[in-house]
C-alpha cells in the first residue's frame, strides 16, 4: 500500500513540474513575442480597417453599441475587443489608440504562446512548440499589424488556435468557446466550432452525448453573452442585420475571372510572405503527410475522428481553404493558414535536427528567427506614421473645429478628434450602399437629404467601394467645395 501511495505522489510530482514547465517556457515565449512586435513600434500609421474597428470601440467605451455607432459587416468582437482596450486604456489614464495597440500586441504574443502549446500537444514534443512558436514570430505580415491595428483577424488567430488545442485534448467545452469566439471575430471562422461539436459527435458511445452537451455549452457561452449585451442596449436587431443578413440581403462578392481568383491566395504568398516562402512551402507538404501519416496510424478515418488528437487540426483546415477561393481580399485573409504552417514546420524542423539533441542547438534557432523576426520589423518600422494623422487632424480641428464634421471613408479622422459621425455609415463598401437606398425613406437620395438636414458642414472623403460612388461624387461637388488636408480630400459646405 505504500509502494502504491508513493508511485501516486511520483506521479502527480511529474504532472505538477511538467505544468510549471509548460507555464514558465509559455511565460518565455510571451514576453519574447511582445519584444519581437514591439520592434515595429506603436506609431504606426492607423489605415481605415483598424481605424473602423476603434471608432467601434470608442463609442462603446460612450455606452453606443456597435452596429448602431458605425454600421459593419464583420463580427461583433471586432469592435467590442477595441472597446475594451479602450476602457481599460481610459482607467489608465492613456491615449486611447496606443492602450487599444497594446492590448492587441498582447493579444498576438498570447497567439504565438498557444502555437506553442498546441504543437507541443499534437507533436507531444516540447522542441517542436519552441520551434513552431520562433517560426510563427517570422511571418512578418502578422508580425507588423501586431503591434499597429486593431487588426481584426488578430484575435481569430488566437481564438482559432486555442480552439485546436482545447478539442485536440477533448476539453470539449473550452473548444467549443474558443471556436464561437473565432466566429464572433469573422463570421466564415464559425467552422471551428462545428468541427468540435462533430468530433464530439464522433466520441465513442459512452463519451458522447456528455461530450455534445460540453461542445454545445460552450459554442452558446459567448454567443449567449454576446446577444444580451445587445438586447440591454435594445440593439440585437443591428447586431443581427450587420453580423448576418447584410451577408445574405446586400453584400456584394468582388467579381474576377475565375484563374485570377484561383490564384489570388498563392500571389498573396509571394508578394506579402516572400521570407517565409520556405516555412510555407515546406509546411504545406508536411501537412499533406500528416494526413496520410494519421490515416495510416488510426487505421481508420472513424477511428482518427474519435480518438486521433491531430482530428481537429485535419478536419478544420479544408473549410478555410475552400472559403479562400470564394472570397480573399487580401494577405490579413491568410492569417488563418499560419498556424497550420507553423505546427508542420515545427515538426519538419525537429525532425531535421533530431540528430543533434542538445537544447542548447534549439534555443540558438529559436533565438535566430526571433532576431531576425525582429531585425525585418525594425527595416519597416514606423515612427511618426501616426503623428502625421495627429498633425493633419489637428490642422483640421483648427479649421474647422466649430463645423459638424462627417466621415465617408475616412474614420481616422473620428478616431483621432474624438468625433461622432452624423451617420452610422462612416464608410461605404460592399453593397451598403444597396442597404442605404432600401432602408432609408426616399432610397439613397433620401439619405442625402438627411446629411443636409442633419447640417453637416465638412465631409472628409475616402475610398468607396459601391455602385452609387459616382452618385455621390456628384452630390458632393453640387453642395460643397473641394480642400485638401494632407492625406485628407475634404468637402466643405458652399
């Protein structure tokens, strides 16, 4: 009996100094990947998505939420994570964009931690996380908008990675959270939390049904939050209208010849990820034997689905491929590829160097990529990126600082003044302009009565991404004047 009580304490001893383990090397890998992002610096120039997506969070820090302060297309924690950092920000007493920049920068070293410990889970090798988290520090593209968004696919890449590693270990639950929260960050994202539930369908018959329930309470938790938030600011019926049936009712699908559109993903590789070609190349490969590798291991594709723990990673990842080929815009749709190349690469690296076992060797990579993560970063790092915005918004509160000042393109301009658009539509992209000339009495010209009623004086004007563009050049031109605030075209009342 002693002998036994003796291997239980040598047991659970392992478990707790390998859990300590896994926190200290997480807590490395974490403040290593914030010095890395940081190399790009926080002044970076805001560009009109982050800008859409703080504006957001600006009003909600006010009590206005989104859907009703600035109408969107994308999930609802693309503006509701800003807010928070705004909020946090504001206690803080700090400048509104660089506590909602560090906040993500946070947010982004958590996601290279959790490629770390979701290679570790699937490799069951320590090496192979290190190694797949100093690759991940590499994709530049990621690496640069860590640090100056808000990026909206920053957090999904979080959510999406914690949701592997969660079912991969069959915490049917946390997966089943994870992959909603990747929905409620890019709706086609919502895949995630599917394929839990259905290799929770897949549990053998005794495991089942507990593990269903687990997947479903889960995947409801933050869709549940998400709506009350809404329905106790009387704005579920906005939340719904952007977040789902403006998908459906008015978004409008760039159109390209068919070759072109096959081909975008891949010149998106080549032109924006050309240091990492290697990674991606190599990683796409050893992700294609991973398929036959674990088919070849379970025996069976019912039993992979059951009891593999590479199950979530194998089933998930053809959804965001074939979803590339209906709508990728640009290199941010990749984001969702990388860390699938980075758990192969890691595996592909370890297997190269198995020879040479000493930890010493690994650290030395480890410590290379992120030199060189870093030294990529400081060759485009931006130091008066923003502070040009400031000037030109300040230039223009001058100016105009008594005027009511309306966006159309151009929510930087709200952002940095602190102002509130006239109009939920501070932007016009995709099709909105077809909800605006549905919805609004007098169609799209009664909109523009509305502006005119509304007395809006200047109007700073951005691109436009709509049918009616023209429509509304010409109004501008027929009721305003032309100036110009560099980088801003303005429009002035006569």
């Amino acid at each position: 009996m002693k002998q036994e009580f003796g291997t239980l304490n040598n047991t659970t001893d392992a478990v707790l100094s390998s859990s300590k383990r896994e926190i200290l090397i997480g807590a490395v890998v974490f403040f290593v990947s914030c010095a890395v992002y940081l190399q790009y610096g926080l002044n970076g120039w805001l560009a009109r998505d982050p800008a859409i997506y703080m504006y957001g969070g600006q009003q909600m820090a006010q009590g206005v939420p989104p859907y009703v302060s600035i109408f969107d297309v994308r999930g609802p924690l693309t503006p509701i994570l800003p807010g928070i950092g705004v909020i946090i920000g504001r206690f803080l007493h700090m400048d509104d964009l660089i506590a909602v920049r560090i906040f993500f920068l946070v947010i982004s070293a958590l996601t290279c931690v959790s490629i770390y410990l979701l290679t570790k889970q699937l490799i069951q090798s320590e090496r192979s996380g290190l190694l797949a988290a100093a690759i991940f520090l590499g994709f530049v593209p990621f690496s640069r908008r860590a640090a100056a968004g808000p990026d909206g696919k920053t957090p999904m890449i979080l959510f999406e990675t914690l949701n592997l590693y969660f079912t991969s270990r069959k915490k049917w639950f946390w997966g089943g959270v994870f992959g909603a929260m990747a929905g409620l960050v890019w709706q086609p994202m919502a895949v995630f939390a599917f394929v839990t539930l259905a290799i929770a369908a897949f549990q053998p018959r005794e495991d089942r049904w507990k593990a269903i329930l687990k997947s479903s309470l889960g995947i409801a938790f933050p869709l549940v939050l998400v709506s009350l938030y809404f329905f106790w600011f009387g704005a579920f019926r906005d939340f719904f209208e952007g977040a789902v049936t403006f998908q459906f009712k008015y978004m409008k699908l760039e159109r390209e010849p068919i070759l072109q559109h096959l081909l975008d993903p891949f010149n998106v590789i080549f032109l924006k990820y050309r240091s990492s070609i290697p990674a991606i190349l190599i990683g796409i490969v050893i992700i294609l034997y991973f398929y036959w590798w674990r088919r070849k291991e379970s025996g069976s594709i019912f039993s992979m689905l059951s009891q593999d723990q590479f199950a979530p990673f194998l089933l998930s990842l053809p959804f965001p491929f074939l979803w590339s080929f209906r709508d990728f815009q640009a290199y941010p749709d990749f984001y969702v590829f990388l860390p699938y190349v980075a758990v192969a690469f890691g595996f592909f690296l370890e297997n190269a160097i198995r020879k040479i076992p000493s930890p010493v060797f690994t650290l030395v990579i480890c410590i290379v990529f992120a030199l060189s993560a870093g030294y990529q970063l400081r060759l485009i790092r931006e130091e008066t990126g923003i502070q040009s915005q400031r000037k030109a918004a300040k230039e223009l509160d001058e100016k105009y600082g008594n005027k009511k000042l309306m966006s159309i393109g151009v929510p930087e301009v709200l952002v940095l003044l602190k102002r509130t658009n006239p109009s939920k539509y501070a932007f016009l992209l995709r099709g909105m302009d077809r909800k605006i000339g549905a919805e609004t009495p007098g169609g799209f010209m009664g909109w523009f009565q509305q502006l005119e009623d509304s007395g809006v004086d200047v109007i700073v004007i951005g691109p436009m991404e709509v049918d009616r563009k023209r429509i509304v050049m010409d109004w501008l031109d027929a009721h305003y004047k032309r100036e110009e605030i560099w980088p801003w075209k303005l429009y002035v009342k006569r």
